[in-house]
C-alpha cells in the first residue's frame, strides 16, 4: 500500500513538473499533418479535477475529452490543461489516443490506430485513420468509439459534425455496426451527468 502510494505521489510530480515546461515548442513530428493518434498523454497535459470550474492558467487551455465507462453504457467526460497551440483538435485527439487516468474509465481507441489526418472545413472535421480503427470490438464498443470521438471533437465550437475515414476514404461502418457514411453530430445522451 505504501509502496503504491510513492508511486502515485512520483507520478503526480512528474505531471506537475513536465507542465511547467511551457516555454517549449512542438517539433516538426508534433505537428497536425504528422503526429501520431495513439501518442502516450502530451507532457504538458495536466488533468483537472472534476468540478473544478476555475479559469485556465495563462497561456493553457482546456480540452475535454470522452472515454468509455467501465459498465459499456455511457461517456464520462475528462479534462486536461493543456498549452496553447494552433492545433486543438489534434490535441484532443492525442489525448484521447493516452490511457484514461479517471476511475470507472476505459480507452476506446486501439493501441494499433494512427490518425493520418485532420482537418476542419465547413463546420465538419474530417478524421481520417489507419486501417487498424476497424479492429472489430463489438457493436457496443464501436458505438462508444464512435460517440467518443465525435463528442469529444464537437467540443470545438467551429466543429458541429464528424466524418470517418479510414486510408482516405469513406467506410459504411467502422467495425460493421454504426453508420459513419456521413458526417454524424453530437449526442448528449451517452454522456453520463
């Protein structure tokens, strides 16, 4: 028990610590066209407690993202403090791709999945990713992928639809189950209040 205790206390300094490190800029590999979707967290990443509803610290921002409950029936929102930066959305995504760090959550992406590309255009963000998002899962596991994603991109006010692609084109489903042939909105009521 005390043994566990001293790692979580190490690992919450390291967060603490590698989100200090603001004045550092992302390199040519962390830019949108080129970073990988199943990233670990962004070092700078900082989870904010639940509840908390304070202002982000000069020069970060928020980004929510959605991950799976552990009973398979909703989407429990996480937030992260993050810096600035002119990509967002793939901010997101990156953070999306990491393990989850509150209980009751689970990861919905596969650890095999990249994200190719990204990029918003008329109110739609097109995410377009490897061929390994299509491990198939299970109907119920592809509809909170599927929610996860779309949820956790329409948090962007300039993003009010999703489309899949995978290699570059559009897939009837991702895994055999939820229509993704056509951008797909917001959906409030997977979200656990």
């Amino acid at each position: 028990m005390m043994r566990d205790i001293t790692i979580a206390c190490f690992l919450m300094a390291a967060l603490f610590l590698g989100g200090c490190a603001s004045d550092m800029k992302p390199s040519a590999a962390q830019t949108p066209a080129t970073t990988p979707g199943a990233a670990a967290t962004p070092p700078a990443a900082v989870l904010v407690p639940p509840g908390d509803t304070s202002q982000p610290e000069p020069g970060t921002m928020r980004i929510k993202v959605y991950r799976g409950s552990n009973d398979a029936k909703w989407l429990l929102p996480e937030v992260f403090q993050v810096k600035k930066n002119d990509h967002p959305a793939r901010t997101a995504m990156e953070l999306l791709a990491a393990p989850p760090h509150g209980s009751g959550m689970v990861g919905l992406l596969p650890k095999e999945a990249k994200i190719k590309g990204l990029w918003v255009k008329d109110e739609i963000a097109y995410v377009d990713f490897s061929e390994a998002i299509a491990q198939s899962a299970g109907s119920t596991s592809e509809r909170l992928l599927v929610a996860a994603i779309v949820n956790t991109l329409t948090e962007f006010p300039e993003v009010q639809s999703v489309q899949f692609l995978v290699e570059g084109k559009r897939r009837a489903t991702l895994q055999g189950h939820v229509d993704i042939s056509e951008p797909l909105s917001r959906s409030e009521k997977i979200i656990k209040r």
